[in-house]
C-alpha cells in the first residue's frame, strides 16, 4: 500500500480533498490566472502515513496552488410568472469559478 500526502483544506467557505498534481474548480479566487498563492487554512494533514488533524487548523502546514484559469459556468435561465397579471419575466445567471492546480503541500 502507497502511502500518499493528500490534505484538507477550506477555501472560500468550502472544504476540498487534495493530493499534489490535482486539478480543482473552486469558487472564484482574485488571485490572477498563472500565478501562485498559498492556502493556510488546512483542516487535515496525512503525511508519510502520519494523518494530524487540526483543532481546527493544522499549525505551520499550508497548501500551494497555481490558478490556471478564470471562467463562468453554463447560463441558468430564472423564471418567475404571477396568474392572472400577464407578469413574466426571465433573468440569465452565471456562477464564476476558478480552475487550480495543487502544486505543493508542506
């Protein structure tokens, strides 16, 4: 059996499971697209077989990562109808997201 790093992390509200080398899509992130930035907030730390789990942060562990790219997720169509008083309208919504790249865990 191999034994992997992998971690948990929260980003933007969120937790996400990552391994060195993963591709993520997270919430949108102001970070500029090629450049790298480092998430603190690590919640589970398994390394060499040894899994630390934070209370409720791992202490001097952090995530590197690499955004690749900025996009807006498919257009969501929003109806909303009133009987009886011809109301119809339609509104379009779309979700921005970031694409990342895990490249280091420490």
């Amino acid at each position: 059996m191999t034994e992997e790093t992998y971690a948990i992390i929260q980003l933007s509200g969120k937790q996400f499971s990552v391994k060195p080398g993963e591709t993520l899509v997270v919430p949108t992130q102001e970070t500029p697209a090629e450049e790298s930035f480092v998430i603190s907030d690590v919640l589970l730390l398994s390394k060499a077989g040894k899994v630390t789990v934070g209370t409720p942060l791992v202490s001097k562990s952090s995530v590197t990562a690499k955004v690749l790219e900025h996009r807006r997720t498919k257009k969501l169509r929003v109806a909303t109808f009133k009987s009886k008083s011809r109301t119809r309208r339609v509104k379009g919504h779309r979700q921005g997201e970031t694409v990342i790249e895990i490249t280091a865990i420490k």
